[in-house]
C-alpha cells in the first residue's frame, strides 16, 4: 500500500534530528522525498521506502 503524501505535509518522525526536533515539512516529492526540519530549516533527502517507515504519525496535511 503506497502512503499519501503532499507538498507542505508535516510529519513526525520516529527518531529526533540532532537539533531536537521530531517535525518535519515535506518539500520535494518524487522516487526521493525532499523534508525540511521546522526547527533548523536543513534539508534532507530521503528515498521514499525509508521515509514511509520512518514516519510515525502526520501533524499536518498540506494540500
């Protein structure tokens, strides 16, 4: 089953990021999932298959 996923989603994931923070905005979509941290705005790319089993709930929906 494939995950929905929208530009401007805001996701939470399993593990924090460094800076502390679990949120995340998704930004570029496609083969990769481009997400961006809200506390420290660094960017990521990630593959799709890894993105889907690290998300742990959705905060947000964008459009």
């Amino acid at each position: 089953m494939v995950m929905e996923i929208n530009l401007g989603d805001v996701v939470r994931l399993k593990k924090k990021h460094p800076c502390g923070s679990y949120e995340w905005q998704v930004v570029r979509l496609g083969a990769d999932i481009g997400i961006k941290c809200l506390k420290c705005q660094r960017r990521v790319l990630l593959r799709r298959s890894t993105f889907e089993r690290r998300v742990k709930e959705f905060i947000l929906k964008g459009k």
